[in-house]
C-alpha cells in the first residue's frame, strides 16, 4: 500500500462553530492506482486531499505514506518528507512567470541526489506533455492548457509516491479538460505513477481503479468501472 487513511476525522473550529469536515474517513490505495475523489462542492474533498498531502493534521486518525506513520513526524520532518513523497497539481498552474517553461521545471526538483540528471528528465518530461516546441518560453507566454502541462512535469520531476490534484481541470475549455486527463492516465499507465484526482466530472475520465465519493465528511468507495453497455 502506498497510502493508507485510517479514521481521519478533521474538525475546523470549536465550539458552536465547528465544521465536522470529515467523519472516520478510511481507505487505503495501491501502489500505480488511479483514483478520483468525487463529491459535491463544500463535501470535504479538498479537505481530504489536504490531510494526504500532509498540508494539515488531522484532529483524529492516522496517514501512512509507503508505511510510514506521519503522525508521529515533527514539523520540519513533514516538509522534507511531502518534497521527496509527494506532487501536487492544483486549479490554477502556479508557474514562476519570469522563469521559462523548462526553468520552471527543474528548479522544482527537490531532492538532493543526482541532480545533475534534473535537466535531463525536464526536458524528457516535457517532451512527454507535447511541450518540446514551448520549453525556452516565458511561462507567462503559454495557454492555461500548456500551463497545467508543466505542472505534471514540475508533480513528477521528484518521482513522487504519490501525485494529488485538486480540480487539476476546473479552469480548463474542455479540449484542454480532455488532453489533461489523457496525459494523467498515460503518465499513470507508462511510469506507473499512483494519482489521487479530485474532479467534478468523474465521466470525463472513464474507467479508473477507484472512486472515492465524499458526502458531509464521510465516504463511499466503489470500482471505477463504466457501466458497460447493454447488448
Ligand atoms: N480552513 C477552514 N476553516 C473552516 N472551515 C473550513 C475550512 N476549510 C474548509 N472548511 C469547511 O469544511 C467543509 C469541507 O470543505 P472542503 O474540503 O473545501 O470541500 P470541497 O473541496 O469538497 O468543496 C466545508 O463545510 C467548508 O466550509
Ligand atoms: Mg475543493
């Protein structure tokens, strides 16, 4: 198992005000899965997508990354751990904009070893996306869609664990929509990457390993499967 969520349960506040974001959440994912988290807005999906990339604590309840228990990591330990662990696509890229396409890239290479081999697998990464003609670019030169590109390559260029995007096509036309999600499940197929991918169009993707549904803080779990059709 490369992740395992053992009776999560994330209270905001206290008091009267209190949320109850999550409810005893526990599931666990395989090492090469492609898993969505689906659910309506204000569900607790981010929330949950928070706590597995260690960017908060839960209140109660354990996260083991590759078996180990985070729990019991101190602060500083975390940070290191979520740079050599883990990749993160958000909405919205987040690119450098005076930095070109390839800059932004190999400077989010985070671990210490081989680094003499970072420039090498950016531009591998890039080519991978369809961005070998935009790399020498300013970042603030390219479309939404290229932008979002970058950010899988700047996700894997640490070989995380774990990749978790959070409405990683929330801001996309739906041709770019399309060719993200069909780079994410190739980059899951050819590197055997494990993806966690909130979305709200779980159709969008097709078949998948899993699908996680979270309603009021508390989650159904079921088969990515389509439904085959009738002959
Ligand atoms: N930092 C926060 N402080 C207080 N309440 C929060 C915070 N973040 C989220 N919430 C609440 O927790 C619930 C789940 O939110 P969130 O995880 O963002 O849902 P989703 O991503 O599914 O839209 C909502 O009721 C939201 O208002
Ligand atoms: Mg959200």
């Amino acid at each position: 198992m490369v992740l395992e969520v053992r009776e999560v349960n994330k209270v905001y506040g206290q008091g009267e005000t209190a949320v109850n974001a999550l409810k005893d959440v526990t599931f666990s994912v395989k090492k090469g899965e492609f898993v969505l988290v689906g659910g309506s807005s204000g569900s607790g999906k981010t929330t949950l997508l928070n706590m597995i990339g260690l960017l908060d604590r839960p209140t109660k309840g354990k996260i083991l990354i590759d078996g180990i228990d985070t729990s019991s990591l101190s602060d500083n330990q975390i940070s290191s751990f979520r740079n050599s662990k883990l990749g993160f696509v958000f909405q919205s890229s987040n690119l450098i904009s005076d930095l070109t396409v390839l800059e932004n890239v190999v400077l989010s290479r985070k671990i210490q070893r081989t680094d003499e081999n970072a420039l090498e697998e950016a531009i591998k990464l890039l080519k991978s996306v369809g961005l070998e003609n935009q790399m020498n670019k300013y970042a603030n030169k390219i479309s939404g869609g290229q932008a979002q590109r970058v950010a899988i390559c700047r996700a894997l260029i640490n070989k995380p664990s774990i990749v978790l995007a959070d409405e990683p096509t929330g801001n996309l036309d739906s041709i770019s929509a399309e060719t993200m999600i069909q780079l994410l499940k190739s980059m899951n197929r050819k590197l055997g990457q494990t993806f966690i991918v909130v979305t709200h169009d779980r159709e969008q993707f097709g078949e998948v390993d899993k699908v996680i549904t979270v309603k009021d803080g508390r989650i159904s779990e079921d088969k990515g499967m389509e439904v085959p059709v009738k002959v």
